[in-house]
C-alpha cells in the first residue's frame, strides 16, 4: 500500500507554527533562521477534506525550544507572509459566507428527518454537518489568541500557518488522525460532545453510538490494511469547555510498513465518521449538496513526518479557523455529528459551545433539549 509522496511547496512564500500536545517546542518555517543540521529532514504535511489530490508538504526548518521564546518578530514575520499570500492572484481566495444559527437549525432538521427514514433498514448512520462564523479579528488579537492557544490548550495541537495554496489558518484541534513511533501505529476515535464538568454522568445513547460508529469505521480500514488492532477506552476527554468519548485505536506496523504507507493510511481513513459521516459516501454526498460554505482546510488533516526518527504526527483539521489579514476577520468552522437521535435545537447549542475555543462566549442563547435513551 503506497501512496504519491506528495506535492513539496516553497517554503519562501509560506509559514508554519505547530506545537504537539505535551511538548512546549515550536516547529516552524519562514520566520526564522534556519538551524535544524543537515542531519534533520522534517516536513509538514497538509491535507484538504475532500481528500483529491496530492498531500501539500513544506519543510520544516527551525524549532524553538520553547513557545514563551516566540516574539513579536516572529508573529509579524508570519503575518506579512499572510498578508503577502492573501494579495495573491494564484492563491485559494477567501470566501466570506457563513452559516448564521436558524440557517443550520433548519439545514439540521432536514438531516435528521432524512437519516430516521434511511435508518429503517437498522443500518447506523451518521452525518457531520458543519457551519461558518464570521469574526472580526484585528492583528493583536489573532496575536494575542495564538499566545493563549499555546499556554492554555496543552491537551491539542496548536497550528498556525499560510501557503499559497490554502490560505491562512489557525486553530487548536484535540483530535489525533494517525500517529507513527517505530512500528507504533495509533489512531483515534473522538466523538460525542457535552460541557466539560457533567459530573462524571453516564453518556447518553445519542454520544454512544455516535463515536461507536467512528470507532468501527477506523478498525475496519486498519484490518483491510492488513493491521492488526487493540482498543483502549471508550473515555472520557477534555477539550476545552467540552468533552468527548474517545477510543485510542492501536496496532504495530509489520516489516517494510514505510511512511508512505503511514500516509496512504491516513488517506484512507480521511475523511473519518467523525467529520463526514457513515456511511461515507452517503454522508459526503449530503454535505456537498446541503452545507453552505466550502470546507476547504477544515476536517483535512495535518501535522509533522520527522524521517530520521521514523516519526509521523497527524492531526485532524479541527477547531480550527481561517484569517484575512487584509479584512482582519476569521472564518471559524464549527460541526458536530447528527444522528436519527438528534435535537436539532441541541447541535445548534453545540456548535455554538464549540465556538468558544475563539471567542470565549456563546451567541444568543438557544433552549436545547436533553436527548433521551
């Protein structure tokens, strides 16, 4: 099982910033001085939704040993790159449209309504509809957010980059796609969303089969891949202001298992039911045809391969946003998975929970529902 190396880019007219939970140092390109020895050979790897085409790959040239050694330099670096790619007339051109919170109630609705009827056949099903929020941003304040995401959220990857090809994006996802140490091979089953303190309550059966269904989906491709796998959980993990049941998938990579074949994997489970659906082609088809704004970056994946050290770090493209430096706003992108037993009123409410890893508060207030066993 192999796949394209992917498609390497200058790293002259682009940027990146990636800290991994539990570790305070800073992989970066194009606002410092390169110091990594010819000995190093580490990339980033991007990736969009939809999945076509090849993986974007820019080397990764420096690391600061710790975020607090990040300066104002280094932001205003990035930030004239951004500003730079967003002139551009080969870059990705920003789209300003969103979702407002009675446009998704309704977009929810039909989608319920549609999966209890395709239900009937006792198949479990699942759609992950997302929507769009428009804020405005100024550049000390995207500045400011960055600093903060690095100090309070040890618990995510924390990104912050641009290219020509994508635009710029930022954000803090909690959400492992695939992970390689060795012949290590981990992967994640993460969803299922309430607040954060539910008081150790039982998980409603909504949540269960929701991240059931995710966690299913990915020992299945890891089994056709020829992987042999063990699961630890469902648990419970924080996320900022919420939490989600989480399963850890893992397996060893038998003899010969390269990188590549590390990254096809990923190709293979990306998009997951955690961010399209299941099935997924029914439940990529339902996006295409009833979201509002193009997903682009947002549910990709991205993340580090280290090829001395045999290492590859993927993360899902989650909580994340994109920015118009020219405009000083943010496109944020915020979803959850709808299944037969949604409240609609409750996935609106939970979007708008979910939001607050950016702006630290809700929108209006919304009566949401409990859903029942």
């Amino acid at each position: 099982m192999n796949t394209p190396q992917g498609n390497i880019v200058d790293s002259g007219r682009a940027f990146c910033m990636m800290r991994f939970p539990g570790d305070r140092r800073i992989f970066c390109t194009g606002f410092r001085e390169d110091d990594l020895s010819q000995d190093e050979r580490i990339e980033f790897l991007f990736n969009l939704y939809d999945n076509t085409g090849e993986v974007i790959k820019l080397p990764c040239t420096s690391i600061v040993d710790d975020y607090t050694g990040l300066t104002l330099e280094d932001f205003d670096k990035c930030y004239e790159i951004s500003l730079d790619i967003e002139s551009s007339e080969v870059h990705k051109k920003f789209d300003y449209s969103e979702t407002t919170e009675d446009e998704h109630l309704e977009i929810v609705s039909d989608c319920v309504r549609f999966l209890s009827e395709a239900s009937e056949d006792g198949v479990e099903r699942k759609i992950v509809l997302s929507r769009t929020k428009l804020i405005n941003m100024k550049r000390s304040e995207l500045r400011d957010k960055l600093i903060n995401l690095f100090e309070s959220r040890k618990d995510a990857l924390v990104f912050y980059y641009g290219l020509p090809e994508l635009g710029t994006w930022f954000g803090a996802s909690p959400e492992i796609l695939l992970t390689r140490a060795g012949a290590s091979i981990v992967s994640m089953s993460l969803a299922g969303t309430r607040l954060t303190g539910s008081n150790n309550e039982d998980w409603d059966i909504k949540n269960i089969i929701e991240q059931r269904i995710v966690t299913n989906e990915i020992k299945s491709v890891f089994e056709l891949c020829g992987l042999n796998v063990s699961t630890e959980g469902p648990f419970t993990r924080h996320a900022g202001n919420v939490e989600h049941l989480c399963t850890l998938i893992n397996s060893s990579a038998p003899a010969g298992f390269s990188n590549d074949d590390i990254l096809g994997l990923a190709k293979r489970l990306s998009p997951t039911p955690a961010l399209c659906g299941y099935p997924r082609e029914m439940a990529a088809d339902y996006i295409k045809r009833h979201e509002l704004s193009d997903r682009e970056c947002y549910g990709g994946f991205i993340g580090i391969e280290d090829y001395v050290r045999e290492v590859m770090k993927l993360y899902v493209n989650l909580r994340s946003a994109r920015y118009n430096p020219i405009t000083q706003q943010v496109k944020a992108y915020i979803g959850g998975g709808i299944t037969p037993l949604s409240y609609p009123t409750d996935e609106v409410a939970e979007t708008c929970r979910k939001l607050r890893w950016l702006t630290g508060t809700h929108e209006k207030k919304i009566t949401a529902r409990k859903c029942c066993d």
